[in-house]
C-alpha cells in the first residue's frame, strides 16, 4: 500500500504529462520532445521552487502548504472535480483504525427503492459495489445484484456492447468515479483495481489518466432480447452513509420506455404465476 506522499507524486507527474505548453503560455517549440509541462514550467507557473516540486513529484513532501496546492491547481490546470481529488490526496482524511463498518441501507431508503418498482434502481457504495437493487434493474442488467461491482459489470458487458462509443464513454465515466469517490487506502478499492489491472489493458489505460470525476448522469448501452443495443439515460442521487442511487431512465416516447414497459410485463406475468411455474421459467431462463 503506497503512503499519500506516493500517491500525490504519481498523481501530478500524470498530470504535468496531460498540459500542454501552449495551454499555459509557453510558446511553441518544435524541437521540443517531452509531450508535457518539465517540472521547472510547473513550479514556474506554480510560484515555488524547482526544488521543492521535484520533492512533492518524488514523494518526498509530505504535507504542502495551502497556497502551494492553490498554486499548482492553477499551473496543472484542474478543474474543480479534479482539484477536489488533488486537496484529498494532499490532505488525506485521517485512518480509520479497527474494522471498517460495512455501509448499510437505511430503511427509507430502502422504502424508496421498493416503491420505485416503474424504474431500475439500485443502490451502490462509493466503490460501486451493488448493495441492493430492484426487480427491473435486475431484469434490464442481470449482473447488477447484491455483492457485484458496477465498474467490473461494465468491463465485463458483451462485445456487441464494448463495440458501441457509448459504452467507450460509460466505462471511462466508471472509472473516473471509481477514483474520485475511492479512498485509495481502502483494501476493496484495490482489489477492484488489481483485477481489473490484469484483465482489462483499457482499464489500464484510463486509471493512468489520472482522471477523477464524481458519478452525476450519463447515458449507459443495455442490449435486451428483440430490441438490440438500447441507450438509457441515467441520474445518480445520493443516500445516507456515504450510498449513491443510480436511477435508469425512459424519457416518454423512446426505445427504452418501450423496454422498460415489455420488462414489466414480464415481471407481473412472472409474478402472477403459480409457484411451479415460477420455478419452470427460473430454470428455462439459465
């Protein structure tokens, strides 16, 4: 487990790549190979010394003042979603020492989620590990159950799916809010991204980005038998005890309301058979 002076250092040596210097004032030069900013133009532009960005870049320094971040936010050209990040991993939260409680649902919530029975809800942790979700989010995505993990279901969608450019932005969406809302010492979010690591190369890829965004709407492919590949628009909530709720939506007049009115059809017929049938359609359906 790498220590929050590692993880700042990498964080803004990934970040000094992705500036460009005309971006920020520096006049072309052609001859020049290094794709970046050097660290003399940040800590130029950041009003500090050469010096002493190199430490924070070597992970050396342990805890910048306020108005060196302030300085770099502005010479690495953060947004606020990135900046917000960056004060994190500057200024990390206290340990937790003991055992980390799992979060939990609280029952209004829960209430909520069960009375929402026209839409696919589910309700997920700063981790996107599924905690819970209803009938039709289950019906529309088969692998969002309790205990699966939304970013892992979304590198493990279909080829039909992982062909789309929609499913190209949703999986890039997943993984900057997999880094914005993980805390990079939490076990679970490691081993999300180790797996990930070794059998996903893009998500390889997008994690080196550095990119961390917070989780607020989208659009996300779903493909469903009769309909072929079908775009949802999506809106994520928040929830008591640090829980998302990830909502699917059908704008009136769509494909996907269409979907979502022959899901829940099959859900009530299903639901209104006899408990042997029941159990008949269960196994004809694995």
């Amino acid at each position: 487990m790498s220590s929050h002076p590692d993880r700042l250092a990498h964080y803004l040596r990934a970040r000094r790549a992705q500036v460009k210097p005309e971006d920020v004032g520096y006049p072309p030069d052609p001859g020049r190979r290094l794709t970046g900013l050097k660290r003399t133009e940040v800590a130029e532009l950041a009003g500090i010394s050469a010096e002493y960005y190199t430490r924070l870049e070597q992970g050396l320094s342990h805890q910048p003042s306020e108005q060196v971040l302030a300085g770099l936010t502005r010479a690495l050209k953060l947004n606020s979603d990135a900046a917000a990040y960056f004060y994190r991993l500057a200024v990390p939260e206290p340990p937790v020492f003991g055992q980390r409680m799992a979060p939990t649902v609280t029952e209004p919530v829960r209430r909520i989620i069960e009375q929402w029975s026209d839409v696919p809800v589910y309700v997920y942790d700063r981790n996107q590990d599924v905690i819970m979700a209803n009938d039709l989010a289950s019906a529309l995505f088969p692998a969002i159950v309790s205990g699966s993990n939304a970013v892992q279901i979304a590198f493990g969608m279909s080829a039909k799916l992982r062909d789309t450019p929609q499913w190209n932005t949703m999986v890039r969406t997943v993984v900057a809010a997999l880094r914005f809302h993980g805390d990079p010492a939490d076990p679970r979010l490691q081993e999300i991204v180790g797996d990930l690591s070794v059998h996903e190369p893009l998500f390889r890829t997008i994690w080196a980005d550095y990119d961390a965004v917070p989780l607020t709407s989208g659009t996300v492919p779903a493909y469903v038998d009769g309909f072929g590949i079908v775009d949802f628009p999506w809106q994520n909530l928040r929830a008591p005890g640090g829980l998302f709720i990830g909502v699917w939506l059908a704008p009136a007049g769509t494909v996907a309301s269409t979907v979502l009115e022959h899901l829940r059809s099959q859900l009530r017929g299903f639901v209104d058979l006899p408990s042997e049938s029941r159990e008949e359609n269960r196994l004809v359906g694995t």
